[in-house]
C-alpha cells in the first residue's frame, strides 16, 4: 500500500520517535515483551498522544499514518537484542477500520520486509474510551485475531466494555490497569477484585499483565494473586534508547529471591507434572486423527502456537464429534482452505508459570469446577499439563503436611512451619512485626481446674488468634500456653498491626475470666500451689505479648538473634503492666 500522506505527516513522522518499556514474566524476572510507545509529539505540537491521533483522524489519514508508525517501530524493534524471542506490543486506535483506505494483508508485508515472526507481534487495544458508532473494539479485536495475530486488552477494569469483550471476543491477554494495583498490598477491595478478574482470564486461557506496577509490594500482590506478566516503572522506564533493553533484569531478580521461593513448589509440582507432547495449531487434521488412534488412553492434548506458547485443550470427544457425523470427517480433513482447522476445536485450559506458588495453582483448579487442569509453562512456552488427579494428589499432600505440621490441639501450624516463617524472614530484606504469646498464670489455672478446662483455655486463645488478627499474619502455636503471629510490614500498616496485637491481650483477658467460676472472678484470684510447694494467690489469665519490630534496614536478623530478642522482651512483658513490650532489632 502506498502512503498518499501529505508532507506536513510525513514531517511529523520524521520527529516522531518510538520508546520501549519491558514486560518481564512474574516469576522469572526474564522479558517477555516490549510496548512500543510514541514519544516527541509535543515537539509536533500537540499535548498528547490521543490529540495526535485526533488530528490524523480528522484528516482521515489515521489508517495511512498508523502503518508508517508500525513501520518505524518494528525497524527500531528489531535492533533490541535478542528481539527474535519477545513479542512486540503495539497499540492500535479503534477508529481504524473507518479510514476509506483501510485494506488487509499490510501488516503481513511489514512482518516479511524486517523478518520479524507474525506471533512476536500483540496488538493492544485498550477500552477506556468509548468506541464511535461507525466502529467497535469487537470488531477491531476479530479482525486481527481472523489475520492470526496475538491481541492484548489494555486498561481491562476501567472501560466501558469489560466482561463483555472477554466473553464475545476472547484476547490473549489483558493488562490490568494501574488503578487496580495502585497500593493493592494495603486495599483488600482491590486485592478481591483483581484476583476475581485474575482467576476467570486464567480460567479462559488468557494471560495478565500487572501494567504501572511501581513498588515491590505491589508486585508480590500480583504474583501471588496470579498474575503471569509485570509491566512499570519498578522495572524499568520506557527508553528510546534499545540497548537499555535487557533480557533480565538483576534488581527484580534480587527482589523476587527465585532461588528461595522456588524451591518447595517447584519439586511437588515437577513431581506431577505430565510432560506430554502438545500438538501445534497447524497440524494436519489427518495427523491429529492419528494420534488419538494410536493414543487410546488420551482424551486431551494440549496445542501450543508455533513459538510453542499454549493456546488451549484439545479434547478427544471434540474430535469424535466430527467423525461420527454425516460428512463430518470429509469436513474436518478438508484441505481446501489454509486456516487451522484445529483452532476452531481448541476449549480455553488454565495457564500458570511453573514457579508459581501451589496455593496459587489449588486456588485456580478450585474456582472452576469444569477444569480438565491446568497447562504449566516455562517462561511463557509449553513445559507440561497438570491433570484433575495430579492436582487433587498435591491437595491431599498439602494437607497431610499441613496436618502432620500443625499442633493437634488448637490445629494452627507448629514448631516446623514456625521455623520456616523465621527463615524465611531472615533471608527476606522486608520490614516485619514478630510476637510471641505466652498465657499469664496458666499453671496455676491448670492444676487448679484441670487439664480440661487448661484445654479450653489454650483453645479459646487460638480462637482469638484466627478470628481477630487480619488474615495476612502468620499465626502459630509453639506449644503449651506459647504462641507465635508474624506479619510483613508495609509503609502504612504498622500502627493498625500493633493495635491488632494489643487488642488480642484485651480481649483475651475479659473472654478468659468466663473460664472461672463466680467466687473465683469476684476475688480475681486463684488459690494454688507455686513451684515451691507453697500455697498463694494467683492472678487471673492473661497474656504476655513481646513484639519484635524488624525494619528493612536491620542486617541482624539472623534467627538465633531474633529468637535470643523475643525471649529477652517477653520477661518484660510480664512485668509490664499492659502485658506487652516492645523492640526494634537495629
């Protein structure tokens, strides 16, 4: 297509330059793509990128203009290294199917003229404005999906299509947009709701990115709700500048600590992971027939792209279908056309990164009860299928662990999972709150009233611990009348947490003296024997609670240190008369 651009564009377009800004997988720190962003147009005259456009539009140039563009950003693209194994972002304007001069087949003949693979090119669409009436986002999204090109949603959440274009239109990937995870570590609203349109793309088959993360915080929020790509300024700023482009980046790496979170999920899930070959989307039909007769025992396959990222399932009976109706298998291996004929059979599967965590993994098999199970990939490619039976055994391995490492008392996690959190929180560079528990008084009350009843005592005090500590702290019973809560501490949130822990002695302070009978709660004291064989007064029961305050500063937070601190800080509570004391390790 030849441009019929006036000179005034063609000016315009030589000031005009391209940035790009990384999108890295979540878990691996590695890139994944770029977005191709316009920069210089305030040196053209206009204040934003969208009045550009504007312009173009009125002068009904925007289709003609936009192709000069994709051309300028794939000659710059392709000068990034390594570029042959990243995808290319770039984002389309709605309005381009109304241009009189739009035709097919253009971008193609870029694609072939710089050598770049149609599948390393995603465009991205975003639907935070409104579409004309002359034109649809739907109808933009199938008109790139029909010429096999890998389609992205922007700003998913804030538009005015949401939903409704995931289920009419479905795109391989959607980025979430900054609202959503702007602080989303501190706003259960926005973790909900993130993780609800994390889980049904997933459930889809399409992927997420977390666009405009800016703070590691926010990034673990997003890994751990599910997300497969980040994309912002925590990584990187878009630059003009390629070779500022890396293939990793070594300060996500430091922050995501792979080496560490990897190991205790990655070696259960490889245990179970079936490796099985998939099938390529443009296989012969008469092939993928084949295989089913000569695979009997298989009724699902899973189908990747040619750049060997997943697309979906393939199921046996889908094929059957075809083959025992009229004409149907005539059909199926018609040959007369070259559009893949399997990717009309292909049914959305779950997709998850194989370093993603195993909650992760039970949560998203969970949430959808028709799930066949779930495609795992290794950075992005194909790398094996977890099956119904393979996940549901990680469950019952998860709760017999869970089971054999919990107290058998108050059913909270023992003395292992304790020292996991410790090492974990040594080796971690985060700010966190430790407190150990230890019920005031309680011998006394157990000789006097009974081991059962001593029971009942240990038990309502965990009972306090689930339902009025936030769900984020990590609760514990060491053993006996000792417990142990921890919890990661972020900019905002520690007042509000050592309130939560203050509130704990209070309450059970009032709820235990409904463990005594009434002359005994009139005194305020029990009568029993010491240590010493001596009868004297004892208090009621309370608690002691020694807070340890670990900053992102300390460097001694080794966990002989830690533990040496907290029994030093709990000889101090007792003696104080809130029952609480506290300390920063420096």
């Amino acid at each position: 297509m030849k441009s019929n651009l006036p000179k005034k564009w063609i000016q315009n377009l030589r000031v005009l330059d391209v940035a790009f800004q990384p999108i890295l997988n979540i878990h691996t720190g590695k890139i994944f793509a770029v977005e191709a962003l316009l920069r210089n147009y305030e040196e053209v005259g206009f204040s934003s990128i969208f009045e550009l456009f504007d312009e173009v539009y009125k002068d009904n140039l925007l289709y003609s203009f936009d192709l000069k563009l994709r051309k300028k950003a794939l000659k710059k693209f392709i000068t990034i290294d390594g570029y042959e194994n990243i995808k290319l972002f770039y984002n389309l304007d709605n309005r381009l199917l109304e241009m009189p001069d739009f035709s097919n087949g253009n971008t193609n003949k870029l694609l072939k003229r710089f050598n770049v693979d149609r599948n390393s090119v995603c465009f991205e669409i975003s639907e935070r404005y409104e579409v004309s009436n002359n034109s649809n986002m739907q109808e933009i999204l199938n008109h790139y999906k029909d010429e096999k090109f890998c389609i992205a949603i922007d700003d998913f959440g804030v538009g005015y299509s949401g939903y409704k274009l995931l289920y009419e239109c479905k795109p391989n990937i959607i980025k979430i947009d900054r609202f959503f995870l702007s602080g989303i570590q501190n706003d259960i609203k926005k973790k909900v709701m993130t993780r609800s349109i994390t889980h049904l793309a997933i459930q889809l088959g399409i992927k997420v990115i977390a666009e405009g993360v800016e703070t590691k915080e926010e990034l673990f929020a997003c890994r751990d709700i599910g997300c497969h790509f980040i994309q912002g300024y925590l990584v990187q700023k878009p630059t003009t500048k390629t070779a500022e482009i890396l293939t990793e980046y070594p300060h996500i790496l430091d922050i995501l600590n792979i080496e560490k979170r990897v190991i205790d999920s990655n070696y259960q899930v490889e245990t179970y992971l079936d490796k099985k070959a998939p099938l390529c989307v443009d296989t012969d039909m008469n092939l993928v027939l084949e295989y089913f007769r000569k695979n009997p025992q298989t009724d699902l396959i899973p189908v990747v792209n040619s750049d060997n990222e997943p697309l979906g399932i393939l199921y046996e009976s889908k094929i059957k279908e075809f083959v025992y109706s009229p004409y149907g298998r005539s059909l199926i291996i018609n040959n007369g056309t070259k559009n893949s004929k399997l990717k009309n059979l292909i049914l959305p599967c779950g997709i998850t990164e194989i370093n993603c965590n195993i909650s992760t993994i039970i949560e998203l098999f969970s949430n959808n009860p028709e799930s066949s199970g779930i495609i795992m990939t290794n950075n992005s490619k194909y790398y094996g299928f977890l099956s119904v039976r393979a996940i549901i055994s990680i469950i019952n391995e998860q709760n017999l662990l869970y089971a054999r490492e919990q107290n058998p008392l108050t059913k909270l996690p023992g003395n292992a999972m304790i020292e996991r959190y410790l090492s974990d929180v040594s080796m971690s560079k985060n700010s966190y709150i430790l407190c150990y528990f230890d019920l005031d008084n309680f011998k006394a009350f157990n000789d006097v009233y009974g081991f059962r009843n001593g029971d009942r005592a240990i038990i309502l005090f965990a009972d306090i611990l689930r339902k009025n500590l936030p769900q984020e702290f990590f609760k514990a019973h060491i053993g006996g009348d000792d417990f142990f809560v921890g919890v990661e501490l972020n900019e905002d949130s520690e007042p509000a947490y050592i309130k939560n822990i203050s509130d704990i002695v209070s309450k059970f302070r009032d709820d235990a003296r409904e463990l005594y009978s009434k002359e005994d709660k009139e005194n305020g004291y029990i009568i029993a024997t010491d240590r010493d064989c001596n009868k004297k007064k004892f208090a009621l029961l309370t608690t002691s609670a020694s807070l340890v305050i670990i900053r992102d500063t300390t460097n001694k937070r080794n966990i002989e240190n830690i533990n040496e601190i907290l029994s030093i800080q709990k000889k101090v509570a007792k003696q104080d008369i809130n029952h609480i004391s506290m300390s920063t390790i420096l």
